[in-house]
C-alpha cells in the first residue's frame, strides 16, 4: 500500500475532498469540511491518520506496532498508521472507511443528505 492508493480510495468516498495543511506538510481528506484522513510522513516515514472510537483504537495499537498513537491529533480517537509495516491491504480499506463513516455520522442529518448518504 502507498500514499497514491491511499488518497485515491479515500478520495473516491462520495463528498471527498483534499485539501493541504501546509503546517504539518500533510495531504487532509475531509467529508463536508470535516477531516477523516491525513496523509503524511511520520518520522521518515509515510502514514496516514484516521478517526475511530476510543476503544478501537487502543486496541488497535496493542495488535498491530505499525499502528501507534497520532502525534499531532487527538490521541484517544486517531491512530497514526505507518505504511510501512506488515499490516494488510484489507486492514487499511476497512480503517479508511470505518473512519470516513464515523465522521460522516457526526455530520447534521441536511450536510449527510447533500453527500448522498
């Protein structure tokens, strides 16, 4: 998996948009304006941060080390998820679109019917 499949999948979710956020030298994918993705580099290396619930997420860190916590994001509901690790293609789809809908349920009920949902 690679920062170009990564942006593409996350950007063919209905309402995706990108956008850069030039302090964090990152790649933002939000839904209404409402970020559910990032992508960036890591400490050298390239990653990408994605929402998800308080519970998953630590158990998340405690199954998989290239999953950790993200460092410029609140820490009890973003994982910071290093690309180059052991982790499954699979694993990286289901991620992105458990945290693509997690943000899209906390839109208002009018900004979910513009996007289709």
């Amino acid at each position: 998996m690679n920062n170009d499949q990564l942006l593409d999948y996350c950007l063919s979710k209905p309402g995706a948009h990108q956008s850069n956020e030039n302090l964090w030298q990152a790649n933002q994918i939000k839904v209404a304006g409402v970020m559910f993705a990032m992508l960036r580099d890591k400490e050298g290396h390239p990653a990408i941060s994605l929402k998800t619930s308080h519970q998953t997420a630590a158990s998340l860190r405690h199954q998989h080390p290239e999953i950790l916590p993200s460092d410029c994001l609140n820490k009890a509901h973003w994982n910071c998820v290093l690309l180059d690790g052991n982790l499954p293609d699979s694993q990286f789809y289901n991620l992105i679109d458990s945290s693509y809908q997690l943000v899209l349920e906390g839109l208002p009920e009018e900004k979910r019917q513009e996007i289709g949902d």
